[in-house]
C-alpha cells in the first residue's frame, strides 16, 4: 500500500520534534545576575537530595556517527551546544548551513561562547534552520548536546543550622529537565555561595553584609564523590555570626547565569568548651568543662573527639562519650612540659529531631609555665647586702683610683703643653729679633750718595766771598 505525501510529512515532523525534546540544550536568560550586594529574587529550590541521582544522561546525537553533524529546526529559538573536545585542544568552528563560520573569538553579538580545556558551551540565539557542522578535535564517542532550558537545582541548607557544622550540599545543572555531565564541566561553570545578613537588631550578623562562604565543585575531592558525574558538592564554611541570612548559589560563565535563593537561620553553636585555668598556672593538672545543649541535641548521642598538642611535638588523642549530664568536666593528662599548648577537637552528634551532624569546636589555647623561685631567706638577703656592700665598696675605690690618675694625667699634659707652647713662644721673639737686627745691618751698609757739584745758577753771587768774610 503505498503511503500518501501528508504520512510522510507527519512522520518527519514526530521524528524531528522527538530528536530536539531529547536533546541537552541550555535556555540563556536575558536578564543578568544580580551583584552578590543584592541578592538575586527568590528562585524556588528542589527538594533536599538524600540518595544519589541516577538521572538518565540526555540522548542526543552521536559525533562519530554523523562526523560532528547536526540539523536545527525551524522551530528553535535558541540552543546552547556543549562540545566534548580531546584534552587542551582549541576550541571548535561552527559551520552554519549557509557555509559561514563562527570562531570563539569572532562571532555575532547574538552568540555567546565559554571554551574550556576540555570543551565549549556555545550559546545561539535564532539559530539558523538547516545542517551545522562543528569542525575540531571532538571525542569521537562524545554526543552533541543541544538543549532550549537551562536550571541549577540546589540541595537547601538543613534547619537547625549550628555554627561550625561539616555539611555535605550537592547541586546540578538541568538541561530540559535532565542533569547535564560532560568531562570538564567543572572547569567551564563557576558557582559561588553566599550568605546574605538579614541585618536583624540582635542577631550576631547583624553588619556582616555579604560574606563568600564556598563554592560547588565536581572534581572528586573533599566530600565530592565522583569527578565529572554531574553532581557538583558544596565545600561551604560555616564558622559564620549567628543569625538570619539569605543563602545565594550562582552558577555562571561566558554564556549563562543562573541563581536561586532562599532564607534560613544559623543557630549558635549548641556546645560549649572552656579551658579551666587553676588558681597556680604552673601546676601539670588542667581541667576543660564541656557544656551541651540538651534542648538541641541527644547526650547520649553525642561524642567529642579531641587532640592535644603541646611543646616537644605532644599529640595526645582524647575521646569523650556516654554522656549523662549536659555539663562534664575532662581533665587533661599530665603535663611536663612547660610552654604553650593546643586542644582542637569536633564533635559527632543527633539533633533532637535525629539529623546527625559534625560539629568543629573552637581551638583552646593555654600555657605551662615553670613555678616562680623560691623567697631568699635572710641569712642570704645578708649574703647578697654584704656583697653588694663590698662590690659597692670596691667600684668607690676604683671610681676614686681612676678619678686620681685622670688628673694628674691631665695635669701633666696641660705642663707640657704650657712648657712647649713658652718654647714656641720664645724662638718666635729670638727669631724676629735676629731679622730686626739683621736688616738693620744691610741698611747699614750701603753707601752714601754724594750730592752733584753746583751749578752757576745755582750760586748765589749776592753773598760775600768766604775770603772776605775772613778779612
């Protein structure tokens, strides 16, 4: 029986709406993340996770089987591509049905790319209908990922919350309703915890603003279980002020940004641990008093672990457990060394409502220090007076013997300068004398200028002969 043209057109058109509904594709929303100052609106939250998830990878197309192809449908209007890539490899090129080409680094404003070293997450928006091709060191047994909703699910934080807890808080990215995994994903999605003061009168957080108190990661360490799985696991601190706040996850790159939020309260630390410090500080026995809040947790259910640690590389475990009265008292071990010493323990307990939780205590520091001497008795207060009366008396004599020969020292140097400077003084005369007199000598004896014979007009005939005078 030979089928009719509007029985092909149907079948075509099932079969290319159930390739894109099974296909991973991330929806990137318009509007930007709000600043950590501002937390985002409230987004809902899944419920908490208690198993592991088992979500089914999303089914997409294989890249060896179709050489890295793909066909987009006129009906999409927008799609986020996650690539698998080998290991360091560039990033790929997008062929468009037309022949043109989009790289990392240039492409329409309309496109948004985040390459990693192991991929690319391409954002597209009014993707062209047609066959696209992707061109680059693609894991052959990868798939194409191509997804139109994007979400973050994220485990809520347990109430009550005490100050201190180890808590273990999982996340996933959702991409049409299925949990995304694709080697790398952790190096190519930063996600950041934040609590956010409430700022009520009274409470501990009161002007604690906005604090960064962990991120999400998928890399197999601390309490995550499995790298590269999809399930990213909190390393959140929460040595935090008491109060109330606004717990804030984003997940965000290059290409989408996504946040959810909700308020929640962090309690006081439920236990209490105080060193006892004894009236004389250099005794070797101390004692630590423990209180519980047994209006919060089960004492029979709750156990300190501590360890000691002290001068001389002292590490001494202690255990506490089997507890009947909300307020104990441990005393440490004896202890030799004087110096300073440590106690830093945790503690593993249940909650009245039965939640098991792990508690971090706050570190203990104190000192042991050596006794003081003992009093002088007053046989040795004489001792020590008749010996500091002759030191005293010894430093006088000295003080005078060396007072003494300063000043006949400086007196003898004064003579002899006075005597030299006499010296000086008297070849200074001597010395002038014998030049007066030596000058005087030259003087002496140069010879005497005759005066010049006169001339006639220089005689004066008026006055009387010489001869007639004599007459």
């Amino acid at each position: 029986m030979p089928i009719s043209r509007n029985t092909l057109l149907t079948v075509y058109l099932l079969t290319t709406t159930s390739l894109l509904s099974v296909t991973a594709v991330f929806a990137i929303g318009s509007d930007t993340a709000q600043t950590s100052a501002q937390p985002p609106k409230a987004a809902p939250i899944v419920a908490p996770i208690v198993a592991p998830i088992v979500a089914p990878i999303v089914a997409v197309d294989t890249a060896s089987e179709l050489k890295n192809r793909f066909r987009i449908d006129h009906m999409v209007d927008n799609m986020t591509l996650f690539v698998e890539r080998d290991y360091d490899s560039g990033p790929v090129i997008v062929v468009l049905p037309d022949g043109s080409k989009m790289y990392s680094d240039r492409h329409p404003k309309t496109v948004k790319w985040a390459a990693g070293i192991t991929g690319d997450i391409i954002y597209i928006e009014s993707p062209m209908p047609g066959p696209w091709q992707l061109i680059g060191k693609v894991v052959p047994t990868s798939t194409i990922k191509k997804v139109s909703k994007l979400e973050i699910e994220v485990q809520p934080l347990p109430q009550p919350l005490f100050q201190g807890e180890q808590i273990k808080l999982v996340a996933q990215l959702m991409g049409d309703a299925q949990r995304m995994r694709l080697p790398g994903l952790d190096y190519l999605v930063e996600w950041n915890a934040h609590f956010v003061s409430r700022h009520k009168a009274g409470d501990e957080n009161f002007a604690a603003g906005d604090i960064i108190v962990g991120s999400y990661k998928d890399n197999g360490e601390d309490y995550d279980e499995r790298p590269d799985d999809g399930i990213f696991t909190s390393n959140i601190d929460i040595r935090q002020p008491w109060g109330d706040y606004r717990f804030v996850v984003q997940a965000r790159n290059n290409v989408f940004d996504r946040q959810v939020s909700s308020l929640f309260r962090l309690s006081p630390r439920p236990i209490n641990v105080e060193v006892i410090t004894p009236e004389d500080s250099s005794m070797a026995e101390w004692k630590v008093m423990l209180h519980v809040d047994n209006s919060a947790l089960q004492l029979a259910e709750t156990h300190f672990s501590f360890e000691l640690t002290g001068p001389a590389g002292m590490q001494v475990p202690l255990i506490v457990d089997g507890l009947t009265q909300a307020d104990s008292e441990l005393v440490l071990p004896t202890l030799i060394e004087f110096g300073r010493y440590k106690l830093k323990g945790t503690v593993a307990t249940t909650t009245v409502a039965g939640r098991e939780v792990i508690l971090d205590l706050p570190e203990q520091f104190f000192s042991l220090t050596p006794p003081p001497p003992p009093l002088p008795t007053a046989k040795e207060l004489a001792a020590v007076a008749a010996i500091a009366a002759q030191k005293a008396a010894d430093e006088e004599a000295l003080a005078k013997k060396d007072a003494i020969f300063w000043i006949v020292t400086i007196n003898v140097i004064l003579l002899i300068l006075g005597v030299l400077g006499l010296v000086v003084w008297r070849k200074r005369q001597s010395l002038a004398q014998a030049l007066a007199a030596a000058e005087l000598r030259v003087q002496q004896q140069k010879p005497v200028k005759q005066a010049p014979a006169p001339s006639l007009d220089d005689i004066d005939l008026t006055l009387p002969d010489e001869t007639d005078n004599n007459n």
